[in-house]
C-alpha cells in the first residue's frame, strides 16, 4: 500500500524539476517506513515464539 503512495510523489518531484535531493529525501522516508514495519513483524514473530 505505502508503495502506491510513493510513486506519485516521485513522479510530481521529477515532473516539477526538482533535484536529486528531494528524490533521495522521499527515498530515506520510504526506506524508514519500510524498516520500521519489518522490525514490528521480526518483534511479532518474537513475542509469539516467547509465548508459544
């Protein structure tokens, strides 16, 4: 779902010729976000393999 949300913001940054900045700005963003849901399901899976 975030994927759709980022491909537009792309496509207006290079649309509106902005620099590489704002690109590599909204990819960080991406990459946080993405990360923080895999440490949630790695946190996930851990508190069930505790109380299984």
């Amino acid at each position: 779902v975030s994927g759709i949300f980022v491909f537009p913001i792309v496509f207006i940054c290079f649309s509106y010729g902005y620099s590489m900045i704002y690109y590599i700005l909204i990819m960080v963003i991406f990459m946080q976000l993405y990360l923080g849901q895999f440490l949630q399901l790695q946190c996930r899976f851990y508190c069930i393999s505790i109380t299984h």
